[in-house]
C-alpha cells in the first residue's frame, strides 16, 4: 500500500481544527456579558399590547359613563337554516331606569317594535308584531312576553338584558381583566390598531378575540371575534363573529350614534309602541337606512 495515497483523505484534519478555534473565538467575543442581553422591546414610544387595550378600555369606559342615554343605528347580520339575514334597526337606550327600545326599518323584521323596562310594566318584554313572527297572528298585534319565555328565547341569540354598548364593553373588559392574569380561558386579546373599514365612515380600532372551543354556542368548535372601538367616541360599535374556519357566524353595529340624547317616559312606554310610534328626533340615525356607518 502507498502509505502517502492512505494518508491524503486526512490531511485536513489540522485546517479543520484552526478553522473551528477561530470560530470559537468569535462566538465568545459576540457573546452578550451577564445582565446586557435585552429581550425584544416595543418600538420607541410605544406601550406594551396589554397596557394598549387596558388605556383603549380606560378610554371607553370613561366615554360611556358619560353617556345617560343614545340613540342609535343598529345593523345586525346573522345565519339561520342556511341563509344569511341583515336587518337595520333603530335603537333607544336609557340607563335609568334600564331601558331599551328597538323598531325594526328593513330586513324580514320590518315593522316589528320591542319594548322593555327593567322593573316596570310588570317586567315584560313588550313586543309589536311583524308579518310571520307567530303563527296566526298578523303584523301590528300587541303582546308582552316574560324574559324567560320560550318565544323570546328562540327568537333572539342575546337576552335583552344584554342589549346595548355596554354589555359588549363589560365583555370585552372580562376577557382584558383575565388576560392580564395570563388566563386566557376567555380566549387571547390582539391589538390589530385602526383601520379603515368600507362599512364605516370613521377609522375604527380594532381588537380581536380568539374563542377557545366550548365557550360560546354559536361556535362551539372556537373561531375569533373582531371588535371595533370607534376612534373618536372610543365606544365599541362593531362586533364580528367567525367560526373556526373563517365563516362569519353574526355581526353587529352600532352607527349615527347620537349620546345624551333626552329620552321621555313616553319612548319607552308599551302603550305608545306601534306603527306611528318612533318620534323623529333621529335625522341621520333613518335617513339613508341602508348606506354605511356613520359614528357620528
């Protein structure tokens, strides 16, 4: 055997070992001392995710406390058997006593009026009837309806009870409160900043909400949900819902908000509710019922 042809293969075992102390000896000149390592910062100016939503909910709160009363535009879209409806309302809230209004302008509610006042007029829901909504019964007719009713449960998703901006805010300051415990069994809150939206006529700040699976019926699988907070009001006036492939299972949106609107006895009266009920102090908040959102 020709011993140089045997040893050749391995003669660059002594570059291979310079080579690898030089590398050595950079990695332990780059190598950051004991204490100087920062972790990734948020860019100069800038608070922290969780510290932004807290302000953006310090912000909303304050603005609706403000707020004794409103009236507003409501768009609601959600599924059923299949199909997609999109119905606009008008909305009236007063805080005391607790009270809501809603009178249906477009969609297959048209016409229908609902009334309730927590704790008066026996603590019914009062309810002017559109074409179809019972069996036998024709549009305009008068009823009233116990909150536990099983009319009134299988007619809406959300109780009356939770009707409005501000149960919408207190959820959202639920899922910020547990968020901060690094809990986030109510699901994880992301801050996706303002945005433009073609359903809208102010940018809107929007704040998504993943739902874990089992936590909410209308999509027991999980998905997510997209709340916009209105960038001048700080209210939150949108709430989109998807399932966990992207579908969108509701949405909803308050716009032509018009606060400290004075509201009488008589708006939320079930006695006056029917086709010529609703006074017209709305202006922006009729006209024009089916054009985009107005947060003014």
């Amino acid at each position: 055997m020709n011993l140089e042809h045997a040893t050749a293969p391995f003669s660059w075992l002594p570059r291979l070992a310079l080579l690898i102390c030089c590398l050595l000896g950079l990695l332990l000149v780059a190598k950051p001392k004991p204490g100087l390592a920062e972790p990734a910062a948020s860019p100069p100016g800038r608070s922290k995710p969780k510290e932004e939503l807290r302000q953006l909910f310090k912000k909303a709160t304050a603005r609706y406390a403000q707020a004794d009363s409103y009236i507003s535009r409501f768009v609601q879209r959600e599924s059923s058997a299949g199909k997609r409806i999109e119905e606009i309302l008008i909305f009236y809230f007063r805080k005391e006593p607790w009270s809501v209004h809603f009178k249906w302008l477009a969609g297959e509610g048209q016409g229908r009026e609902v009334v309730y006042v927590k704790g008066r007029y026996e603590n019914k829901i009062h309810i002017v009837l559109a074409g179809g909504d019972v069996p036998l019964l024709p549009a305009g007719h008068k009823i009233a309806l116990h909150l536990d009713s099983p009319l009134v449960k299988s007619a809406s998703k959300t109780p009356i009870t939770e009707a409005g901006i501000g149960p919408l805010l207190d959820r959202f300051g639920r899922a910020l409160d547990a968020c901060e415990r690094d809990d986030y069994r109510l699901g994880r809150l992301t801050l996706r900043g303002e945005q433009a939206r073609p359903d809208y006529d102010v940018p809107l700040i929007m704040v998504e909400q993943t739902i874990p699976p089992n936590i909410e019926p209308e999509v027991p699988r999980g998905g997510r949900r997209m709340i916009g907070f209105h960038s001048q009001l700080f209210l939150p006036v949108l709430n989109e819902m998807y399932d966990e492939i992207g579908q969108e299972v509701g949405y909803y949106r308050f716009d032509r908000l018009e606060l400290g609107v004075r509201l009488e006895e008589t708006d939320f009266d079930p006695a006056r509710i029917g086709p010529a009920s609703v006074r017209q102090p709305e202006r922006s908040v009729t006209a024009a019922a089916g054009s985009r959102g107005s947060g003014s």
